[in-house]
C-alpha cells in the first residue's frame, strides 16, 4: 500500500492536534506567569538593596549576601524540583512550588541574581540619587528586552542552531557590559543606564533558550527534569559566585579610592566600573567556550528526522500527550 492510501488529515488526527497546541499554549502561558513572578520578586529586593543596607547596617560586602542567599537556597532546591517532577510528575510539582512560592512571597522579597542589575540599582540610587520607585521604573525597557531576545532566540533556534545564538548573545552582552564599565559618577540613566542595560537584557533573552538546548541535547525524557535543575543549579550558584567576586573587587577599589580623598561618587562610579569590565572578561570566555558547544537545533538535525515522520508512527503517543507518571 503506497502513502497515498494513509489518512494523513482526518478529523480524529487533527482533533488531537488542535488538543495538543491548546496544552501547549496554556503550559507556556503558566511557565511565562511563573518566571514573571520569580523575577517580580527579584526585582522588588533587588531595588530595596540600598535602603536595606542603610537601615540595617549592612557594609556593601554583607549586603551582596542579601542576594546570595537567596542565589544558593534557590540553586539548591532546583535539583530538588527537577527530581521531583520527574518522580511525581510535573503538574504536580508546578502545584506545589507555586503554593509554597506564593507563601512565601508575604513573608519577604527575593534578591537578585543577576550581577547587572544588582550593581545598577546601586549605581542608580547611590550615586544618581533615584528613589527605590523610580529605581525600579528605570528597569522595565531591560525587563521588555529580555522578552524580545528570548522572542528572537526561540523562533531562530530551529534555523540557525544554539551555537550562533550563543555567539550573538555573549558578543552583546560583553559589549554592554565594556559600555558600563565606563560609568562616570556625574552620568545620566538615558545617556550611560539605558542603551548598555538593554543590551545586556536582550542578552540575557538571547541566551535563554538555546543554553537549555544545549544542557539537554540527547537526555531521556524520564531524567530531563533532573538536566533542568542541574542547569538552573549551576546557572544560579554561578550566579552567586560571580557576584560575591565582583562585589568584593567592587568593595575593594572603592575603598581604596576613598583612602586617597576621592569623593563617594567618584569611589562608588569607579568600583562598579571595576565590576563591570571584569564581567565583560568573563562574557568574553563566555564567548569562547561558545565554540565547543554542539549545534544543536541546526536544519541538518531536522531533516535527518523528517523521513521518520511520514509514516503513521509519527502520530503523537499517549506518553507524549501526558508526561505525568502514574
């Protein structure tokens, strides 16, 4: 019987179809709201910092811990969660770490793990003089950024493969960061904040999806939960560990400024500088490593697999429909 004889478009087959693209819109849209509250709550410590070290007392080397630990309570639990969805399912567990989460949401805020925006909100409020409200206003082009390179990154994955995403990601992102690095203490947000921190932002949504390809090329589906939280694990303590390096460097420079009689805005302006040229180094290895990392998600991976999709085995199983163990 030739190819002609399978019914390829019946009503039962693209019933299923349209089922499964309506799950699928719906599991986006609950991933989308929940990566949205984690940075919501990021975000909200995250432009308190200054007024927190103030009240309580913090030197600015004990207020990067107000981010770190949360970064390595947070990186912990990862493995946890990926484990666990794949031991009691992942509807299950999104249940129960979105109960907890929005618990513990009343109790207090979270910090932030991303090095750029801790040391900007610092640099916005100490030495511009922004209050925490506009502080946090100055962040929503960043926030939009990262939405339109994550945007970007999903829908030319399939075409280009990781490894150019990667490529584009760290070349903007070590740019933004040598753009910061030149932070004047009299600046201005529009003129030396803006471009440079959009940058970084879209960056960041670059980088997003084609490093999780990457993480879980050619894992079993009964342990990608487990790769997940490997890699969100090493993502956030890599995190951690760069922001208590690049806060003590900052620390350190400033002090020695202020020893020598500069002013505090010119010893803050010039340590968060310092700061933000070593990141730009490390995007810079970034960039280098990016060379070793498989295609993966490139045209030839695809038409590899298309032959074994024109049969009647292409159709969806039931395992695919519904992930959840029994």
């Amino acid at each position: 019987m030739g190819m002609s004889g399978i019914d390829t478009g019946g009503p039962a087959l693209q019933e299923l179809t349209s089922n499964r693209q309506s799950s699928d819109r719906i599991v986006l849209s609950l991933a989308c709201i929940a990566q949205f509250m984690v940075v919501l709550d990021v975000s909200v410590v995250n432009v308190g910092l200054p007024s927190i070290g103030r009240d309580l007392h913090y030197s600015p080397t004990g207020l990067q811990w107000v981010v770190n630990a949360y970064v390595l309570t947070f990186a912990g639990f990862l493995l946890l969660g990926g484990r666990a969805a794949d031991l009691f399912g992942r509807r299950r567990t999104y249940l129960a770490g979105l109960a907890l989460f929005s618990v513990a949401s009343l109790v207090g805020g979270f910090a932030a793990f991303f090095c750029m925006w801790y040391f900007l909100s610092l640099y916005l409020q100490n030495v511009l003089g922004f209050g925490a409200l506009r502080a946090g206003l100055a962040f929503f082009p960043m926030a939009v950024s990262i939405i339109i390179g994550a945007q970007l990154s999903s829908r030319s994955l399939t075409r280009l493969g990781c490894r150019p995403l990667l490529f584009a990601g760290t070349v903007l992102a070590g740019g933004g960061f040598a753009w910061l690095s030149q932070i004047p203490p009299a600046g201005s947000y529009w003129e030396h904040v803006f471009g440079p921190g959009c940058a970084i932002a879209l960056a960041l949504g670059l980088l997003f999806t084609p490093l999780a390809a990457a993480a879980t090329a050619g894992v079993r589906a009964t342990e990608a939960g487990l790769a997940s939280g490997v890699l969100n694990t090493s993502r956030q303590m890599g995190g951690s560990l760069g922001l208590a390096i690049l806060a003590t460097v900052a620390t350190d420079h400033t002090n020695s400024l202020l020893s020598n009689g500069s002013s505090v805005a010119v010893a803050l302006s010039s340590g968060y500088g310092r700061a933000f040229a070593i990141a730009a180094g490390l995007v810079g290895a970034a960039f280098a490593v990016s060379f070793f990392v498989p295609n993966v998600g490139r045209p030839a991976a695809d038409e590899a697999l298309a032959p074994a999709a024109t049969g009647p085995a292409a159709a969806p199983s039931a395992s695919t429909l519904d992930p959840e163990p029994a």
